[in-house]
C-alpha cells in the first residue's frame, strides 16, 4: 500500500494491513504549519519511527534529536495520541510487540487477518512476489555453497548462529528452519 522511505516502515505497514489496521502514511500533522509528518496515523494515533539507538543517541545527529524534542511538545500541547518506535527495537526484535501493546494502551485492537488471506494478499502484489523470489534463489544459492562445503546441518548452524546481532540470529534461525524443510 504506496511507498515507504524505509524497510523497517515497509514491515510496520505490512504489520498493520495483516492486523487489519488502516493507516495513513505520512500525512502532515494538522495542529502545525511546520513540515512535520509522522510515518503512519492509525485512527486518531499518530505513530512514528524514529532513528534512535539504545543509548537515546541518534545516527541523524543532534538536530534530529532536537527535532524529536519539538515533536514530544507538540503532541503534548495538543494532547495527541502519540507512539514512537525506535530503530534498535527492529534490532532487537521488539519492534512489532512494542507498536501491538502501545495501539491496545490506546485502545486500537490489531486482530490478526487468517493465513489464507495474508498468503493471498502476498500474492496478489508484485512487490511480495518479488521477494518470494528472492527467497528462493537465495536457498538456492545457500543450498549449492552448502553441498560444496561439505558441512553437516550442525556445522552449518552453528557457523550462520554465531554472527551478528539479535535481530541477525533471528532471521538466520527462520532461514534455516525454512532451509531445512527443503
């Protein structure tokens, strides 16, 4: 549904399609003349995402901090619904837990849209399509480096499990769980 500036806004959009969420992308604050335009509105819950690490530091510098400074007054002046999602939470696989409990904190209820039409929404869209087939051609590809190294299923565990960071482990174990079923 249109065009995300990123990949972590992308999945968050995804997100709310299958929990049967409208959403509205970045649409300009009403309650300011300023250009300011949160990634996604939800009802009347003005959601963003914001570049932030652990520490409370951003990799957009000082001014990007300021700039969210302005917007926590802004919400705050005019009592808007206001939830902000951080870049290391993507990291940390916490990002989709955290956006679900703070719409129900406001009263926004994600129900989760059956397989069957989460399959057929995927495959009624160029864009998934294109990266089901991306999917594919890199089993393919992991598959061929697997066979000519000549690991055994455990080697090959335990050598992708000990690189990178949380969110890498993770999409590493559900590439392999895919892998392995193949």
């Amino acid at each position: 549904k249109g065009f995300t500036r990123s990949k972590e806004e992308q999945l968050i959009a995804n997100w709310l399609r299958i929990h049967q969420l409208e959403y509205r992308h970045q649409i300009q604050y009403p309650f300011t003349e300023a250009r300011y335009r949160p990634s996604f509105m939800v009802g009347d819950i003005y959601i963003d995402l914001l570049q932030i690490n652990r520490d409370g530091s951003s990799p957009q510098g000082k001014e990007y901090l300021r700039e969210l400074k302005w917007r926590r007054k802004i919400h705050e002046k005019y009592q808007t619904k206001y939830i902000e999602l951080y870049s290391y939470q993507w990291n940390d696989d916490t990002l989709f837990s955290s956006l679900q409990q703070k719409l129900q904190d406001f009263g926004a209820s994600p129900r989760r849209l059956p397989e069957q039409q989460i399959s057929a929404l995927i495959h009624s869209n160029q864009t998934y399509i294109n990266d089901e087939q991306d999917l594919f051609a890199k089993l393919q590809t992991f598959l061929s480096l697997h066979k000519n190294a000549q690991y055994s299923n455990q080697e090959v565990i335990k050598r992708v499990m000990s690189r990178g960071d949380n969110y890498a482990k993770k999409r590493a174990d559900l590439f392999l769980r895919i892998y392995f079923r193949i």
